[in-house]
C-alpha cells in the first residue's frame, strides 16, 4: 500500500485525475499539496455529467477528494 504522503510527493508536476464527493472530475497538474492534502491544481479542466470546462489553478479542499488517479 502507498501512503498518500508518498504517492503526493512522487506525483507533483504530473497529471492527474480527481473525483470528487460530489461527483465532479478534475484533471490538472498537480502543483502542490499540504499536510491536510489540500491540493493546488493548474491546467484544470472540470467535467460533470456531459458538461466540461476549463478553469484555470485552483486550490481544492483535501477533504473533497474521493480518489486520484495518476494519468
């Protein structure tokens, strides 16, 4: 098993995918992270339900997050 800690540090600058409690995907490049994993994300690009739109870097809440996947 990885530890989030680890698998955050190894995947800074890389894309990945993340999907949300409510049930939005975000793909972007990972910029940053926290100790509470809040994440900076730039490049993102929101999808929900058929809908997708670009919105920039954005600083998301680490409690918000269900999954990330590398890409």
């Amino acid at each position: 098993m990885v530890k989030p800690s680890n698998f955050l540090e190894e995947t800074v600058g890389d894309k990945i995918e993340l999907l949300l409690k409510d049930g939005r995907k975000l793909k972007g490049k990972l910029a940053g992270y926290d100790d509470h994993m809040n994440l900076v994300l730039e490049e993102t690009e929101e999808k929900k339900d058929d809908s997708r739109r670009r919105i920039g870097t954005i600083v998301l809440r680490g409690n918000n997050v269900v999954r990330i996947n590398k890409q």
